[in-house]
C-alpha cells in the first residue's frame, strides 16, 4: 500500500474497521472468548484500543462510549443479550492461548 497516499490509506482502513464492526455486530454467536481464544482480541479489546487512539489525540471518548461504539448498543445491553456462560471447554480453550495475548 505503498503507492496509496496517507488520507486514502486512513479511509481505506477505517473503511474495514466499519466493516469488521458490522460483521462482528451480525455474529452474536461468535462469544468473546472464542474470539479471545482463536484470535487473541475480542470486541472489548477493539472498543479499548477504540478508547487508546481517542486518548492520544485528545478526543473526549468514555470506555461506555467506545464499547457502545463497536457493540452497536449499550455492553450491558449487548451482554444480557447475547452472551452465554462459558462453557469447560471454551475456558479451555481461552487459557490454553493466554500466553499468546
């Protein structure tokens, strides 16, 4: 992407962020932890580093806003939606990878 200037590369990326949102907004089977467990970051770490680059460029973003942000609605809403339990083997799985986050 070299030959891609600043500003169209910064919109081509922000561009597959929205996109990556959208996806994990329609896959609310996917659990964090699965997520966690497979790909080492889940919707809470997004909606952190979300928070981390308002920060550094001095942009007023609470931690309840950038979640809201990246669940599409309130976390605590999200979460009595959709998240589940864990189950023995998910938590298996997720401590098993722990070292790799």
């Amino acid at each position: 992407m070299k030959e891609i200037d600043a500003a169209t590369r910064t919109e081509l990326e922000a561009a597959a962020f929205r996109r990556l949102l959208e996806h994990l907004r329609g896959r609310t089977d996917v659990q964090n932890i699965d997520l966690m467990a497979v790909a080492g970051f889940c919707r809470n770490c997004l909606s952190n580093w979300l928070k981390d680059a308002a920060d550094e460029r001095g942009v007023a973003l609470s931690k309840d806003e950038s979640r809201q942000h990246v669940y599409g609605m309130p976390y605590e809403e999200w979460k009595e939606r959709y998240q589940r339990e864990a189950t023995s083997s998910q938590a298996e799985n997720f401590e098993k990878s722990k070292p790799r986050h």
